[in-house]
C-alpha cells in the first residue's frame, strides 16, 4: 500500500465527544473507521474489483450497512449491504484513482459520528486532481458501520474534474 494512500494519524484531529459517548464507544468507533478510510484509499489506489481485495472494508461493515450517496454524482444512489457497498467501491475506484486524506475530524455522540473529511481526489479519466471536503454522518453499533450519510461540499467541483476536455 502506498503511504500517501494511508490514512495519516497525525492528520486525526482529536474528537469532539458528545455526552452519550462513554471512552469505549469512542475508541472503538475510532478504530473501526481508521481501519474503514485506510482499506478504502488502498482499494481506490490499487484500481477496485479485480485489482484489490474488499476483505478489509467487509470487516468494517454491519450485513445491514446502508450507504446514501448524492444522486447527482457518477456513484450516486442508496447502497445497502456489504455487496452494494463492493459495487460502490467499484464504482468509486473506476472514477478516482487516488483519495489522500489530508485532514479528518470526528465528533462522536453516541453511536453517531461526524467526520469532516479534507482530501484529494485524482479523477481515474481526466487525471486532474480536486482538493475538496465530505462531512459524512456515520452509525457505528457494536463495532461495524451500519449507516453512512456522505455530504459533499461541491458537487458541481467533482462533476467538473470528472468531464472530459473535449465535453
């Protein structure tokens, strides 16, 4: 795995905890979606189905997960189950090539995480390279990610680094 395609430590701002969050909800919670950032850079970087096993995000993920992403993007649409969420990252791996987290913030209250996520995004057609933010609002119960609720800051931004030169 390529280092710049790791989810840096030192680029974990400490988390914000709520007050229904208890220290070992939050250090498991922590620890499930560390593992989660980390197996998905890798699976990007290495090019998705075919080219890089699904193991590691399986591990992070209730049989019940449920992923809702922005109809407007390439990727967009409801995910649900370990399946829907391989054919997610299947389809994410064939739009980017690359996502470097740059900076992630988690604020935990209960089983309920908000992660601020600055990163950069190499497009897998175009090449070009969009530095942008995705807050996403994920539940984490009994240590798997049973819901993930991404909210991009530009949508327009990644529809514009994902158009070819000539549209």
């Amino acid at each position: 795995m390529d280092a710049e395609n790791t989810v840096n430590p030192d680029l974990i701002a400490e988390p914000a905890v709520g007050p229904r969050t208890d220290a070992r909800t939050r250090g498991v919670a922590l620890e499930v979606l560390q593992k989660f950032y980390a197996a998905e850079a890798a699976y990007i970087a290495a090019g998705g189905r075919g080219k890089a096993g699904f193991d590691g995000l399986a591990a992070c993920l209730d049989p019940e997960v449920v992923m809702y992403q922005a109809p407007g993007l390439p990727y967009g649409g409801t995910w649900r189950g370990p399946r829907g969420i391989e054919e997610f990252m299947a389809a994410m791996s064939e739009t980017w090539q690359s996502l470097d987290f740059l900076e992630q913030r988690f604020v935990l209250d209960g089983d309920v995480v908000v992660v601020m996520n600055r990163g950069r995004l190499q497009a897998r057609a175009t090449g070009r390279i969009l530095d942008t933010s995705v807050m996403q609002l994920i539940t984490v119960k009994d240590g798997l990610i049973t819901e993930i609720h991404p909210f991009y800051w530009d949508t327009i931004a990644v529809a514009e680094t994902l158009r070819p030169p000539d549209a």
